[in-house]
C-alpha cells in the first residue's frame, strides 16, 4: 500500500513539474509574439483544465493516504484471537527481557562493589597486621623494662632541662602508643564491617541471580507458547505479526537511543531554572494529542503516549527552545522523523519532533525562544505537528506540569 501511494505521489510531482515547463513555454512565448494571443489563450485554458484534474488527482492521492492511516485503525478488528494473544505474549516477553537486563546490571553492580570490598579489605588487613605487631613489640619492650617506669626516669634527671625533655619524650611515647593502640582497634572494626558488607552484597547477588533465573525460565516457558500461536496464524496474520513485532523492535531501539542522550554528561551546562515557554511560536496551535496512556490502532504496540502532539498551526510554523541549553541531538530518528533533543542541565532534556526542517545542529547553545525547527509531518505522523516531550534523567513527563497551552 505505502510502495503504491509513494509511486503515485512520485507521478503526480512529475507531471506537475512537466506542466509547470509547459506553462512557463507557454508563457515565453507570448510575451515574445504577439500574434498567437489567441493560441495562448487555449494553451492557458487547456492549462487550467490541467491542473484542475491534477487538483482532482491530488485530493485522490490524499485520500488514499488518508485511507491508508486510517486502516490502522480497523485492523484490530482484522486481528484474530490468537494474533492478539501473541501480542500480549509478546508484551510480556518484552517485560521479562528488561527485568532479566535489569537484574544482571544490578548484579555486575554487586560484584563490582564486592571486588572493591574484598581489595579494601586486604588492604586493612595487611595494615591492621603490621600496626598490630608494632603494638606487641612496644608491650613486650615495656615488660621487658620490669621496674623501670616513666617515673624512674623523670626522677634520675640530672637538671631541669633534662627532666624537661624527658617528660615531652615520655608523653610523645604515650601519646604514640596510644595512638597506635586507636588505628588498631580501628582497623579492626574496619575489618569486621567489611566483612559483614561482603556476607550481605553475596546474598543480595545470590538472590538477584535466583531471580533472574526464574524470570528466565517463565520467559522460555512464554516463548514456547507464542511460538505454538505463531505456527497456527494463517498467511495474512504472520505478515501482520511481523509488521507488528518490528514496530516494536523499532520503538525499542529508538527508546534506547532517546535514553542513553538523555542521560549522557557530555553536556557541561547547569540548569538554570525558571518558566518554560509553549514550543510552537504561532497563534492558534493547539493540544491534538496530550500525554498518558491511550488506546492505540493496534493492540499492544504502544501503551503510553510519552509526550504531547501540538497542531492547528500548519506546516513551516516556527518551533522554539522552551528553555537555555544545548543541542544534544538534531537529525532524523525513525518513527520520531526529523527530531531535535535540547539538554538543559541537571537530567532535565527536552524533545521535539516531526519536523519539516532542522534548523539548528548538535552541540549548538541554543537560548529560550530561539528556532530550531519547523513544524512538519516526517517520521510516523498523520499531519503537521509537533511532538514535543520533558524528560528527566531519560525518564518521559506530562509536559503540562511544566508548561501552560497558549
């Protein structure tokens, strides 16, 4: 169906641009003579003929495309009861996968902090080992001294300012055993609660890897039972199903892509703060679509609507940066089109998208209200608008808790 709208557009821009040279012939020709006023005329004529047919061609092509997006929207009522229980499986399956990634990052994140435990401490062992044994050598040397005492020696001074300087030697001793004594006590509690920190990062490990490997078990169990649906779909289903699966695939990676600039620190900038401003400068626009969950055409592709879609304005209305901040992306990006994403500091990222026109480009620093697009219909769009989305630390929010409609 695209492959045969795309050809028909295709003809239409070439005929178009063939009556366009004729008219422009046409044209020529009678400002250079004269005399053929009259043929010109009928050429003039046959002209508006033309493109009053090529006006009732467009409006078929539109319809056609417009057919086309509104099949979406009874294909569900196409879809058979297993085809949609292959999609929920498939939801669910999607679900395990990210909870089993989820898991094994919070286990390598473990056994990270158990190796930098276990290095910490070796390392107050072998200090506590070596402070320790000094401790037992001075303890020993004093035993040793049997009834020469720190008194004894104070005593047997032979002037003041040898009683002096030993009695700062003495207190300096005192003060160094005492010390001593402190780093090892100290070092050995350090020991004891390293100990203890590894016992339990080892068994929130062992736990997460239990968990992970009943996830991982449901998960097999779940993809038995959709591939068992699978073998049953007829022809026409399977090709659905996999148009429906690579959708998903496709919104998977782009969430992934949208997430990973969102939350990258490549950025040095602060975020400053303050009202942020509506991001289509026209009058007249308007919330056609808002943020949250809504039912979709087609059963299980998409469950949450992450931004907000503004239109009422048309194509080639200004879009503009809602706040100060750097470009962090500015390029076409699958279903979003053509899609710029602004940083703003502190995890906060801004997104817009379905452009006609990119005018801005990556790593640009960009002030609120500066253009950086024109409202368009490119990527998965039905009309000119702007998808336009808050995120924070990668995570999508409802854009109307920080900005008003106009």
């Amino acid at each position: 169906m695209k492959n045969k709208i795309l050809c028909t557009l295709l003809a239409f821009v070439l005929i178009i641009y063939s009556l366009i040279s004729i008219t422009y012939g046409t044209d020529t020709n009678s400002i250079n003579n004269e005399e053929n006023n009259t043929t010109t005329s009928q050429n003039n004529e046959q002209v508006e003929n033309a493109i009053d047919s090529l006006n009732q061609q467009k409006e078929e092509v539109e319809e056609k495309i417009n057919e086309s997006n509104t099949l979406l929207e009874y294909v569900q009522t196409e879809m058979s009861n297993t085809l949609l229980q292959i999609q929920q499986l498939d939801d669910e399956i999607l679900k395990y996968e990210e909870r089993i990634n989820e898991l094994n990052e919070k286990v390598q994140s473990y056994e990270q902090s158990l190796e930098i435990l276990k290095q910490e401490l070796e390392k107050t062992i072998q200090e506590y080992t070596v402070k320790d044994e000094i401790v037992r050598e001075r303890l020993v040397a004093i035993a040793r001294a049997g009834e020469v005492t720190y008194l004894d020696v104070l005593l047997k001074s032979k002037s003041l300012p040898e009683f002096l300087s030993n009695f700062y030697l003495i207190r300096e001793i005192t003060e160094t055993d005492i010390q001593l004594m402190q780093e090892v006590e100290q070092k050995k509690n350090q020991i004891e609660e390293y100990t203890k920190k590894i016992e339990e990062e080892n068994t929130k490990t062992r736990e997460i890897k239990a968990q992970a490997e009943q996830i991982s078990i449901v998960l097999t169990n779940t993809k038995s039972v959709q591939e068992g649906y699978i073998s049953s779909l007829q022809e026409n289903e399977k090709k659905l199903n996999e148009e429906i699966t690579k959708y998903k695939e496709e919104q998977t990676r782009i969430e992934l892509i949208i997430m990973q600039i969102s939350t990258s620190q490549n950025v040095d900038i602060q975020y400053t703060g303050g009202p942020l401003i509506w991001p289509v400068a026209k009058a007249g626009s308007v919330i056609t679509s808002s943020y949250g969950y809504r039912e979709h055409p087609i059963q299980g592709i998409v469950k949450i609507h992450q931004g907000i879609d503004i239109g009422g304005v048309g194509f080639g209305a200004p879009i503009v940066a809602v706040l100060d901040g750097v470009v962090s992306f500015a390029g076409e990006l699958g279903s979003y089109g053509n899609c710029v994403m602004i940083d703003h500091g502190n995890g906060i990222t801004t997104l817009y998208a379905h452009g006609q026109k990119i005018l801005t480009e990556r790593g640009k620093e960009v002030k609120q209200g500066d253009l950086i697009m024109e409202v368009g219909s490119t990527g998965n769009s039905t009309g000119p608008h702007c998808h336009f989305e808050i995120r924070i630390n990668g995570y999508t929010q409802d854009p109307l808790l920080y900005v008003s409609a106009p």
